[in-house]
C-alpha cells in the first residue's frame, strides 16, 4: 500500500508542477479547443482553451511508474498496460493535433481511428496472454459463474479496448467530468488488485492515474484552464478496459464505469431513434449535454456522475 501511496503522490506531482508552464506554452502555439457548433452555445465561450493536456496525464503516469520500475515493482503486466495506455493516448494526440493544428474540427476519420485502436488493441492482448488460450473467459459479477469463449475471447477483448477508450472519450463534454467519473474507477481497480487479487503491478499502475488524474483536477475542474483532449481520454478508456481484462473484471466494469456506459448508449440511442422515426429522445447527446439543456449546471452534472461513480465503486467493492 505504501509504494502505491508513493506512486499515487510522485503523479500529482508532477502534473502540478509541470502543468503551470504546460498551460501557457500551448496557448503560445495557439493549440487552443475549437468547440463543435453542434454543442451548446454557451460552450463557446470555452473555445480558445488550451487541449492536449492529456499529454501530462500521461508524463506523469510513466514518471510514477518509472518509479515502480526502481522500487523494483514493475511487473510484465504493468508493462502491458503502460504501453496500451501510451499508444492509445498517441492516437488521441493525432486526432487532437489534426484539430487544433489543421483546424479540421473532426480530427481523424473514424476507420483511421479505429484501425490504431484495433492495431493497439491487438498487440495488448498478444502481450497479456490473451492468445495464448488461457483466461480466455468472462467473468460473471458476484457468482462462481463464467463463460469460456475459447478463440473468439480476443475479439471480445478488442471490442472491450475500443469500446471503453470511445466511452470515456464521448464522456468527456464539460469540465472534470472524466476525471471526477474515472478517478473512483481507477481506485476500485487498484484497490482490488492490491488486496483481494494480489497483483501489485496493476495496483501500481491504477494509483499512478488516480494520482494523475487528481493533479490534473487542479487545472481541469470548472472553469478549466485546459482540456485533457482525446490524448487522454483516449487513453484513459483503454486504461480501465485494459485493467478489466488483465485482472477478469470485464463484466464489472460495466458495473462501475457505468457512467460511460449510459453516455454511450444516449449517443448510440439518440441516432437509432432519429433515423428510426426522426424524433430524438435526448434534447442533446451524449447525456450530460441533455442535462445542460434543461437546466443543471456543469457543477451540478459533474458532482452527480461523479456521485453514481464513486457509489457503484464502493457498491462492488463491498460484494465482489
């Protein structure tokens, strides 16, 4: 516990330290967020602030696990999980630069984007085993209960890994509200593997994000002075889906990433129903956006979710 304290405070940190200069050389190159015409109005104001700043969620993840590495606590899994989280988060840099370099507001093309999260997403399950016809298995929450999927395991890990990193990045639509919604997430995961799975690589590797994520609250919460872009949420995403498979908590995720799961089915529902009927079922999507259109302040949307987050963490924890 006290090497993941360490790793937890070397991540705050450095994102501390390091984001004050980060902060304004990015407005010196003018990387600032263009806001989608499409969203709220009022969002506009934001635009100009400077993204990418998930670039420093990153540094101070691998500071924190260089650390580990010292320490003598870096595991092949830790490993595993650095490298997904580093590559997904240079596929959301692209998209980020594309956008705010190029001025083209949509970044990368979906197949662009997917074809990395998929390349990416291979090459992780390859280095955790996931080909190699053991834990090839979910999971079913709270029973002895699971179901061997044998071959086809790799597919349903990869539709994991694209499925969570696109999750958390739709989330990320106000200020905080991944980061207050991931950091309990993040915490569950690394307390489990501590205590109950006894895996001090991904414990490790869950407290220097939770670690992370708080410094990066410091610059994020409302008004933020930086947006973690697609580099981090990107990332982060298929940090908690990589974390899920590692440990065979697929299936729990849903449980306590389940804010990410409902902003992804308002998007996927929204767009049934409009080309179904033409009506949509949300005033804006994804769902914090409809929250924001009938009333609740950005607070008042991000201390809820981040409520139901930390609720459905402590709800699992005390059951599994």
């Amino acid at each position: 516990m006290t090497t993941a304290i360490i790793m937890a405070a070397i991540a705050i940190l450095t994102v501390v330290l390091v984001m004050p200069r980060m902060i304004p050389f990015l407005h010196q190159l003018k990387f600032g967020q263009e806001i989608r015409e499409e969203g709220p109005e009022w969002h506009q104001v934001k635009s100009g602030t400077p993204t990418m700043g998930g670039i420093v969620i990153l540094l101070a993840m691998g500071v924190s696990l260089i650390g580990a590495l010292v320490l003598g606590d870096m595991t092949t899994g830790h490993i595993a999980l650095l490298f997904l989280t580093l590559a997904y988060g240079a596929i959301g840099f692209v998209d980020d630069y594309i956008k705010v370099v190029k001025k083209r507001n949509l970044g990368l093309n979906s197949k662009q984007k997917l074809l990395g999260q998929i390349v990416i997403g291979l090459l992780f399950i390859w280095l955790s085993g996931g080909f190699s016809g053991s834990a090839t298995y979910l999971a079913i929450p709270f029973t002895d209960l699971s179901l061997d999927f044998g071959v086809f395991y790799p597919l349903i890990a990869l539709f994991w890994l694209v499925g969570f990193s696109n999750a958390v990045n739709l989330t990320d639509g106000l200020d905080g509200l991944v980061s207050f919604t991931a950091i309990p997430t993040f915490l569950f995961f690394g307390l489990y593997s501590l205590i109950i799975a006894e895996e001090p690589g991904a414990a490790l590797f869950a407290f220097s994000a939770v670690g992370a994520l708080i410094g990066f609250l410091f610059f994020n919460a409302h008004p933020a002075k930086i947006f973690m872009g697609d580099t981090g949420s990107l990332a982060l995403g298929a940090a908690l889906a990589g974390l899920s498979i590692m440990l065979k908590l697929e299936l729990i995720l849903v449980l306590i990433g389940i804010v990410f799961v409902v902003e992804t089915l308002s998007v996927i529902l929204q767009v049934i129903s409009f080309k179904t009927t033409g009506k949509r079922i949300f005033k804006m999507s994804p769902i914090h956006h409809h929250f924001e259109m009938v009333g609740w302040s950005e607070w008042r949307i991000v201390g809820t979710f981040a409520g139901i987050s930390l609720a459905m963490a402590l709800i699992v924890y005390v059951l599994i």
